[in-house]
C-alpha cells in the first residue's frame, strides 16, 4: 500500500513518566518508567489495527499519546501528514472532531446523569456539526441505528443506568460515531462485557468499519478478540512493537520469540486442541529499569550473542554456577562485584594478584564462549585501575548561519508532509529552498496564504527551540514577501550550550572507538560517560594505555584538517586526572556494545524486532 | 466414587425489591480427583453456588432447599450420629429416608423390575446416605441462612474443602506477611506448633513454585501470578479433598494465566484432589475440566464431560456461549452472538430462563421449566427439545 493512504504514523514515539519517590531521595537521579519506548507503525486507511500485549506494555499510553490526552516525551505522531504535537487552536478542536475514542468502561465513560440523546448530542453541539436542531436529532438517530440500538426511539430518553452493559457500550460507539471521525481508537472496549454481549460488538465495529471505512486502533489483550477483528496486528512488549503483520500472519508464523511464547499460551476453547507450551524465563521486568539490547533478551529462550548482555547477568550467572563459592577460582579471588552497564568491576581479595585474577577470568570465560552466548558476549577482561579517569570538557560552540538554515531545512524536510493532500499547508507551502543563510519558502495561492505560512514557521520553530533545538534561536528573522509569494527565514550566527556540544564529543568519540581508530586499545575503552558538559573516558589494561589513549584523544579531539565535525571547537580541555580515595587495583569484564533490535522487514509487510532476522546475519538457530 | 453431590440447591438473597434468584435448583456431583468446571456469564449463580459448598454465603443468602452430600468415610460416623439424632424425627432425617428407600427397592425387586432406572436412582441415593452427610444439614439455621462459625462446618472448612479465591490480587491482608497467614490456617485448624507450621509453608511455597525465602514477604512484593501461586498455596496448605477456584486466573496475563492452569493441572494430578473450577472463560475449562456445568440465570443449562458438552453441544445456550467465542487458531468464522441480554433474577422468566433470547423457543417453553434430558450416558441437557435439537447443535469436530 503506498505512504499516502497512511492515516497516521507514527514514528519513534515514546512517553516516559517521571517516578514519584520520597523526599528522602532528594538530588538523587529522577527514575523514569518508560511506559512507551520507541514504538513505530502506520495505520492505513480503512484497516483496523489490533495493538495486543500484556498489561503495562504501553499499548494503553500509545492510544493516549495518538489522542492526544499525554503529550509524548519524544517522537512524532504524524494525523494525516501532519504532526499533532503542533496542533493548536480551533485546529485541535478539529483533530478532537476526527480522532474519536471509545473506552474500556461503560459504566464509567458515560455521565450517569444525561440522557443518550444527550450524551450523543454534546459533541455534535461542541463541534458545530448541523444546521438545525432537527438535522442533528436525525444524526443521533442515525448513529444509535448504526450502533445496533434500533429503533432508536426506544433508547433516546434513556439514562445509562437503564441500560445493560452491551448497549451502554454501543451508545460509546455511537457518540465516537456521529461526529464522523476519520479514525476511531478503542481501547480495550469489550474487556467489561459478557461473553455473549461481546460478539455483538464486535460484529458491530466490523460492520461500521465496512459501511463507513473508519480505521481502529484497537487496543486489547485478548488476542483471540485482537485476531477477530485486526486486520493487521502489532505485538507490544515492554514499552516497544516487537512484532506487526497481516493478523494470520503474526497468528500462524509468529517469528519473534516473545510473540510465540505469548500464542502458545493463549487457551484454546477446544478440549482436544493440545497447544505446545513455549515457557519463557521469569517475569516482564520494570519499565523503570529496561534491560540492555533486546529488552527482551533475559527472558528469551533464543538470546544469543549480540543481544545485549550486561554485567548484572554475569553476576548471575556466576551465582547459578557456584564460581562465587568459597572454594571455587572466582569466589577465592574476588571479594566484591560491582555490575555496572557493560562493565562488571571485581574488587579483589588480598592475595591475590589482579594478573592471576584476569587469568582465572578469562580461563572460565574462553571455556565457555561456545556453551553461553553471556560467555560470547565477554569483549575483554583486564585490569583496570580505578583511580584514573581522562575527562573532556566541552564548550558552547558557534554554529555558522549557513548551518543553520541547512539545518532547520533538512528537519522541515523530515516532519513536514506538506506535499501530502490532506496536510494543512498542502498547496500553502510549494517548495522549499535554501540560500546561504537563508531559507526560502515559495507559497502557493493567493496572498492570505502568506500569512498562514509565517504564523505556521514561527509555531514551528518556536515548538522546536523550545524542545531540544535550542539553537534555532538565531532562526529568528520571518519575513513575506508579497511581491514573489515567498516567506524568508534569515538565520544569524547562533550557539550550541556546552551540555549540546558535550553530546556531540561523547557521539564523537565511540564513533572513532566504532571504527576501529583507536586500534589494539577500542576493545579496552569502558563505554564513555557524560555529565552535563564533561566526558569521562577509560580504559582498562596497564598504566600505559591511559596515557596512549589520552593522546590519540588529544590528537583527534584537537586535530585539524579531517575534522570535518568541527569536533575542536566544541572541546576546550583534555586531562587525565587521578580520582582520590578509589581502590588502585581491580579487574574488569567488559561485554561488546548491543543496540536495540529495530523492525526487521522479513516480507510481505511482516516486521520483526529481533536480531535473528537482521539481514547477513548467521545464526546457528536458522 | 462421588465426593460431593449437590442436590436441587436454592439460594436466594434477599433485597428490598424481593427475592434474587441467585442459584434456583442447581444439581451435580464431583468424584474424587474429578475437576469440574462451572461456566456461565456473570450473575448466573455460579459464585453463590460455590460459596453454598463452602458455607460462606453473605448475610441476606438464604439457603432455601437442596442438600450438599459430602463424603467423608473418617469422620462420617462421628457426623453422622450427630446428624442422626438432630432429625430422629423429621422425614427429612436420614433414618427415616433410608428406611423408605429399602422398602421402595424391596418392592421393586418383588415386582421384577430390578434395573428400572429408578432403582439405579434409588441404590445412588442409598449410598450417598450411607456414606455421606449433608453440609447444609449440619449449619442451616431455621430461616434458611447459614451459622458461619459452626463448629462442624468449621472442622470440614480448609481441612476438607477449601477454596481459591478471586482476585488473588486483593485476598491476601496487605498487613501481614504472606507466610504468616498461611501458618496462621495451619495452627488454626491443626494442633502443631509454629515451627513445623512454618516449615509446611515453605514447603507449601516451594511445591507452587515459588522459593521458599520469599515466605516473609507482604502481599505487595509479589507480582500478580505470585500471590496467585500464594493463594493456592493457602489453599493447599490443610491437604483438602476438595478445593474450589472462583475465577483463579481472571485479571492475570496470558502468560501468567497459562502457567497458573500448567501449575493447577500438575497439582491436581499430583495430590489427586477434586477440583470446582468457577470461570466465565470458556477456554480455561476446555484446558483443565474433565466435567462441565455451564450455568445461566440460576439454573444448569447443560452438564456432561467436557467433550461431549462442547462437541455435542445439546442446549442452544452452550452452543451461542461456544459460538460467541472467537478462536485463536480455528478458522475465523464469523461470531454468532446471542440477542438480548440475561434476566433479572428478581423476577426470572417462567418456564426455561434461556426461551426470550432463544432462537428455537416455543410456548411450551414458556410454560413448564425442563427437566433434564440425558443425551448421551453422562450429558444432560435441560431443554424441552434436547433430542431434537442435538443433531443440529453438534459443532462439526
């Protein structure tokens, strides 16, 4: 199906709510739950899309951030080409109007105090829909006709609690209904009613969807009900799709192992029907502390390598296996264990030296690499000294004009879809062009159409500064032209704040890391910190590497010609400090880096969030 | 051998409008190490009648006939004398019952018609009598409710019959520690100090799979499918006979849920207990029954193995509650959903309660309540048209 007929996308969105603690955690980090992390799909035109998974997978937070009732901490939501996060004003009252909702509850979504009449009446009143008072009572007829409440009559001077909880629902349906929305999100709305009320509903949206090609989102955990009505599905866990294809298709060749394990145990209403149970490790972890890589991966039955493994899983495992016992190598030499990220820090016993100690290590690891994809996962052990640390700071850097406008292009160019026939500024913006510092908006129609586009770059660009571009600030200068219908953005000169540019070096410097720069020493560096406007840098291995990597840092970070990042104007000093009060001598167990599996295109639409399908990859379970 | 026989049970509460129907004339029995499982959608009775078992029906129920046999060979005797000597006099009073039985069986073995199938009826009913005793006899006051702290019922609660309860969310007190309360129903019911309470317990915790150091924990450390797990443990912890879950996965994930039925079904066969399983989700009694009672505004509709009740469905009822179902790996057909919706149970419908929502009813149907039909040995349907319309009901397996 082409992009066009896309109703919504979105793209990288997510939600994170901040975590109420006590006082007592004062100045302590703010710990957030990541209800929504990263979701991406599409919903077309007159499909409905089933979003299933277990309860606190977000699937309830994604129907809400599309509705607008959160506001996303990142990512976009694009309403027919256009990026609801900008919507304001009489226009959101008309995303209101076209994006309607039916809820989980009849019992509670309803005002026990107005009629159905009235009830269905409010948002043909709130939105100026119909003429006369006659036309919009025709409209609540036809709507409760529609829902399945015929002859409408009957129910039209009826409160809620004269009806059973089947039609209170359809009365739900109804309200969303009459406005004639464009798309329709359900959440979880026959969860509340009886088994033999439930087909009845269903059968109704299906219908609806069928007279009047209104597109659901229709968010369940039943996946029997989800695979009833879905025509597509996307399968959520912990806070991101891992899963999305034609419903059969994710039904009968599921291809993410979490999606097998979810359908083999759903109950089958067949005695004889005998499923294989897939059973996958523990419990779904917080969604205040993701795991590393695949969120998936500590339950997964199929976790291999590149995964993501981290040191709290070594920790575990070195526990399963009895090293840590006081007669085994490990649990002699060591003393303490401090999992952080990748790195697993061994405090180490007296007695024992730490070159025995990474000999131990390494013995049990390399033993093991074939049998444990944890073993596999193991980049490097060494030594590490714990007192040093090479600290870079950054400063505000000056970003040039031209930059600048080019900037602000290349991010107009990717949110908005004004070529789209249904975005607001179709046919307002024609083209787009960029000349040294200035970017040019050529405009179509007649000279209102000017207007609209000046107050739609200033909401824009304002939107933007605000939320993590502060350097727009020197897009500051708006100016029509009437003469040739164009509105010209001039950018000034403008400054990137130190904890931006101290971005930009951290990004810098594993980049270097990932391409092998750094030689022997990239499998030493510890993954790089930052703090505010400082980087923090180090290395495990011998007294010699520190000051080896601190001057290839130096050289790279300050280094002229190739540096086409302008890296050296965001770095303003290099140190290699000694941190007091630290243990000098501890071993390190540092795990290759892992990213998070992004959708895999497996084809014919069917997308997989799982390494095992990442394109020349070999792995030995295909 | 039939553990636990319920006999035309009626109880009704009372509220202002009246009287609520709740469960009017409900009969089955459970053998021993039998799961039975008792579908219906909710308000059809199938709580209150599991609650009449375990005698904790809430203040305004009323038992208003019907008797719960519940066999018991250890204490049947010490029971029974008690029992005996309450009703020497009443025709209800077990005696007197038996005596009427062996002359109506002398009679029948005198006129030659020893295998009549009242007689078999009759031989049944002699023996539950003989071998067991009636729950309600023991604790029914004379308005029909139920003393709760009878010493008898109290004696058989837990030890005997104990039950699993809904929304193991909210059953455990959040103010003491899980373990705490289990060796609390130990010590209660068994004269063993803490100690060897406390280690049954972790025991108990260890046998549901959950690791025994988590026994100090409060309701609120564990995850939903945890305390479920903890609940059955609770359950457990007395060794019953019989133990009744109400909706012992509702409201956990699908996972959870699929691992909590692995984990009762093991237990079940393990320890050989008889199981009631109360659920509104056809699919959960298709995984763990061998028996199913499919309940609708108060009554059985249909009861038999759980094969024959969902491949020769037998009353239109079981087959729109089947047919309304969607499947996750049959063909996607489209969902037949019954019209209307259930009954008040204030004033129910006369005759069968199902005849306004079904498609095949006729006047005689509003008129005389059906008596079951047997089908097929085993399966009986309560509809007048039960043979008739078998054979059009019968889903194609």
């Amino acid at each position: 199906m082409s992009d066009a007929a896309s109703i919504i996308k979105v793209r990288n969105l997510k939600k994170f709510f901040e975590l109420k603690k006590g006082f007592l955690s004062f100045g302590k980090d703010i710990v957030y739950v990541k209800a929504v992390d990263g979701v991406d799909f599409d919903m077309r035109s007159g499909e409905i899309l089933g979003l299933v998974g277990e309860s606190g997978c977000g699937k309830t937070t994604v129907g809400r951030l599309l509705t607008r009732l959160e506001d996303p901490t990142d990512g976009l939501v694009f309403f027919l080409g256009r990026d609801i996060a900008l919507i304001e004003g009489q226009d959101l009252k008309v995303f209101r109007r076209n994006i309607q909702m039916v809820f989980q509850d009849p019992y509670e979504s309803l005002n026990p105090r107005t009629t159905v009449t009235q009830t269905i009446m409010e948002p043909l009143l709130n939105h100026n829909i119909g003429e006369s008072q006659e036309e919009r009572m025709e409209m609540v007829v036809q709507a409760l006709e529609d829902a399945g409440l015929a002859p409408a009559k009957e129910y039209l001077n009826r409160f809620p609690h004269e009806l059973s909880g089947g039609q209170r629902q359809r009365v739900s349906i109804a309200r969303a209904l009459a406005v004639k929305p464009r798309v329709i999100v359900a959440d979880e709305p026959v969860s509340m009613l009886d088994v033999s009320i439930r087909a009845g509903v269903l059968n109704l949206m299906l219908d609806l969807r069928d007279k009047y090609g209104i597109p659901y989102l229709f968010i369940t955990h039943d996946i029997a009900v989800a695979r009833y009505i879905s025509d597509r599905l996307a399968v959520m866990y912990l806070g991101r799709v891992v899963e999305m294809a034609e419903t059969d298709s994710v039904i009968f060749e599921p291809k993410h192992p979490y999606t097998q394990a979810l359908l083999s145990a759903v109950p089958i209403p067949d005695p004889d029907a005998k499923h294989g149970r897939i059973d996958i490790k523990g419990e779904v972890p917080s969604a205040a502390d993701i795991p590393y890589g695949c969120r998936f991966r500590p339950r997964c039955p199929k976790a291999f390598r590149e995964c993501g493994w981290e040191a709290m899983d070594m920790v575990n495992w070195l526990e399963e296996n009895g090293h840590l016992k006081e007669d085994a190598a490990i649990g002699r030499a060591v003393s303490a264990m401090h999992p952080d990220g990748l790195v697993l820090r061994f405090d180490l016993n007296e007695g024992t030296t730490p070159v025995e100690a990474v000999n131990t290590i390494r013995d049990l690891v390399d033993k093991g690499r074939k049998g444990h994809p944890l073993l596999d996962a193991v980049d490097s052990v060494d030594t590490l000294l714990t007192d040093r640390v090479i600290e870079i700071r950054s400063k505000p850097a000056r970003i040039s004009s031209e930059n600048l406008a080019s900037e602000l292009f290349d991010l107009l160019e990717s949110t908005v879809g004004y070529r789209e026939p249904d975005h607001p500024m179709h046919g307002i913006i024609a083209g787009m062009s960029l000349d040294g510092n200035r970017l040019i908006l050529s405009v179509g129609g007649g000279s209102s159409n000017l207007k609209l586009a000046q107050a739609f770059l200033e909401d824009y660009i304002r939107h933007h500064r605000r939320k993590n571009r502060p350097e727009l600030k020197g897009a500051k200068r708006i100016s029509p032209n009437e003469s040739d219908m164009t509105v010209t953005v001039t950018c000034s000169d403008s400054r990137e704040p130190s904890a931006k540019t101290a971005e930009d070096v951290s990004e810098y410097i594993e980049n270097r890391i990932a391409a092998d720069d750094l030689g022997d020493l990239a499998g030493l560096v510890l993954p790089v910190e930052k703090r505010r406007s400082r980087v923090r840098v180090r290395i495990m291995g011998p007294e010699e590497n520190w000051s080896m990597l601190s001057d290839m840092l130096t050289r790279f970070l300050t280094g002229g010609g190739e540096d086409e990042d302008n890296i050296a104007e965001r770095v303003s000093k290099i140190s290699l400090k000694t941190v007091k009060g630290s243990q000098k001598n501890a071993v390190a167990v540092k795990f290759i880096r892992a990213e998070e599996p992004p959708l895999f295109d497996v084809g014919s639409g069917h997308q997989v969030a799982c390494f095992l399908f990442r394109e020349g990859d070999v792995h030995p379970d295909l | 051998m039939v553990l636990l026989e319920v006999e035309d049970l009626k109880v009704h509460f009372e509220i202002q409008d009246g009287w609520v129907k709740a469960v009017d004339g409900v009969s089955f029995s459970i053998d021993s190490g039998e799961t039975m499982g008792l579908v219906g959608e909710s308000g059809c009775g199938k709580t209150t009648a599991a609650y009449a078992i375990t005698q904790l029906l809430p203040p305004n129920g009323r038992i208003k006939g019907g008797r719960i046999f519940f066999r018991e060979p250890d204490r049947v005797a010490a029971f029974r004398k008690e029992y005996d000597w309450k009703l020497k006099d009443s025709a209800k009073g077990r005696r007197n019952e038996i005596s009427r039985i062996k002359s109506k069986l002398d009679e029948l073995n005198r006129s030659g018609r020893k295998s009549a199938p009242e007689a078999d009826e009759m031989r049944d009913r002699l023996a539950a009598l003989t071998y067991s005793f009636d729950l309600l006899a023991l604790s029914t006051r004379k308005d029909g409710s139920l003393d709760d702290y009878n010493e008898d019922i109290r004696k058989i609660r837990w030890t005997q019959i104990s039950m699993i309860f809904q929304g193991a969310m909210n059953a455990f007190n959040p103010v003491f520690r899980v373990g705490d309360q289990i060796i609390e129903a130990i010590t209660l019911h068994e004269d063993v100090d803490e100690n060897v309470a406390r280690e049954r317990a972790k025991e108990l915790f260890e046998f549901v799979g959950i690791a025994p150091d988590r026994i100090d924990n409060y309701p609120h450390e564990f995850s939903g499918g945890m305390k479920q797990r903890a609940m059955i443990a609770l359950a457990l912890a007395l060794n019953p006979s019989f133990v009744i879950a109400d909706e012992p996965t509702t409201a956990l994930d699908v996972i959870t849920q699929d691992r909590i039925l692995a984990e009762i079904k093991r237990l079940q066969e393990q320890l050989k207990m008889a199981m009631m399983i109360i659920t509104h989700d056809v699919s959960v009694v298709a995984e763990v029954s061998d028996k199913i009672g499919v309940m609708y505004a108060g009554l059985i509709m249909e009861i038999g193995q759980t094969s024959q009740v969902f491949k020769n469905t037998a009353h239109p009822y079981t087959a729109g509650l089947l047919g309304s179902f969607p499947s996750v790996k049959g063909e996607r057909r489209r969902l037949v959903s019954i019209p209307g919706f259930p009954p008040d149970l204030v004033s129910p419908p006369s005759g069968c309660p199902f005849h306004p929502r079904c498609q095949y009813a006729q006047s005689k149907c509003q008129e005389e309540r059906p008596e079951g039909v047997a089908v097929e040995p085993g399966h009986i349907s309560y509809c007048h048209f039960a043979e008739e319309l078998w054979e059009k009901l019968r889903r194609t397996a």
